[in-house]
C-alpha cells in the first residue's frame, strides 16, 4: 500500500462507487439493466448484489414480468 506502484484510493474503492451508484440509479430512476465490457462485470454484479442487500431481496433487479 505505501509502494507508488500500489493502486490508487479511486481504483480500491471503484467497484463499490459503481454500485452505489447503480442503487441510486434504481431507486431514482427505476433503471434496471447496466451495460458494459466484460472488464465491467464484477462492478455490475456489485451494483447489483448491492441494491438485494439495502432494499431486500424481491426488489433486486432481474427479468422483467
């Protein structure tokens, strides 16, 4: 961590900004899908798993019905 070559304070705390903002996002605005590479995946997830644990299991996203 005190290395220069170590990853920065926005790079450690990336996935859990992306998935809070996923939360706001749901919550403002109903958004429901988030799209991006393969590179994004685990902050998608995050985003995801996030909004099952702070609003509950049956409002997380998933296939509309």
């Amino acid at each position: 961590m005190e290395s220069e070559s170590g990853i920065s304070y926005t790079e450690f705390t990336y996935q859990l900004l992306q998935g809070y903002d996923f939360v706001h996002l749901y919550k403002q605005h109903g958004v429901r899908v988030q799209v991006g590479g393969s590179d994004q995946w685990g902050n998608i997830t995050a985003g995801t798993d996030l909004v099952r644990r702070l609003l509950g299991s049956q409002t997380a996203p998933g296939p509309a019905t």
